[in-house]
C-alpha cells in the first residue's frame, strides 16, 4: 500500500445521481413482517425489494386511492 495517493487529477464519480440515499422509513409491522417473508422466501434482502417495489409504482406512476 502507498503511503500517498494523488487524487488531484480525480474526477466526480459521473454515477453519483444513481446511488441509493438512505432515509427513515416508519412502516407498520405487518407491512414489515410481509416484506420480511418475501425476503426469506427469495433470499433478497427486504430493503431491496421495498425499494424494487416502490420504484415499480413509480416508474408506472401507480396512484394512491384513499379511503
């Protein structure tokens, strides 16, 4: 391992707008617990198919109906 790394001629990672933020979520337990099973059932971590959920009804602009 070098003693000194010269980053002066590094750049902005042109990726960046694509990384995940991590946020606080409350969520009920049930809605956990269900996410949870999915998980274990598909060896995906929860936080992973929370997000492939989410951005599926984003991206199909899926609309909340309140009742």
């Amino acid at each position: 391992m070098r003693d000194h790394y010269d980053f002066s001629k590094g750049g902005r990672n042109p990726y960046a707008k694509h990384l995940k933020r991590q946020v606080t979520i409350r969520l009920d337990l049930d809605t956990l617990e269900y996410f949870k099973t999915l998980a274990a059932d598909s060896r995906v971590p929860y936080q992973t198919l929370i997000n492939l959920y989410l951005r599926e009804c984003a991206t199909s602009r899926k609309k909340l109906v309140f009742r």
